[in-house]
C-alpha cells in the first residue's frame, strides 16, 4: 500500500519538482551567459551614444530582451516567453 501510494502520489510531485528547480537554474544561467555575451558585443565596437535593444532569439526557450541606455548601463534584462 505505502509503495502504490508513492509510486502514484509522491513520485509525480517530486520528479516534477526537480525539473521546474533545474528549469529556472537553467534559465537563470542563460540569461547571465546572454549578458556576458551583450556586454562583450557592446563594448567591442563603439556604436556611438544610442540606446540600444537587443533581441537573442530562442526557438525552443524564452527570447532574451536587453534595454542599455545611451552609457551602455543595462536598464533591464528579461527573458520572455514566446
């Protein structure tokens, strides 16, 4: 009985619980190797002073969006679901 009750109940819940952990760990990386990349792209050639929005389109995952004003400070970086 306890493992037909695991096996129904518990089992379920905890697999996924695990994935949406590691799905947001996932996400959570994505978007700091996106800055990083952004960062570098910016700072590498001189784009003048214009604010700038960067789009890293994913097919499968969540779009990255990145707003810098006109002294390359990031105002905002999300990750948006298409």
């Amino acid at each position: 009985m306890l493992k037909d009750a695991f096996n129904r109940l518990m089992k379920n819940y905890l697999i996924n619980e695990v994935i949406s952990e590691k799905k947001l760990y996932a996400d959570i990386e994505s978007i700091k190797t996106f800055e990083t990349n952004l960062r570098e792209l910016l700072l590498g050639a001189p784009t003048g002073m214009k604010p700038t929005l960067a789009i890293d389109p994913r097919l499968r995952t969540a779009c990255k969006v990145a707003v810098l004003d006109e002294t390359r400070i990031g105002l905002s970086i999300k990750a948006v679901k298409q």
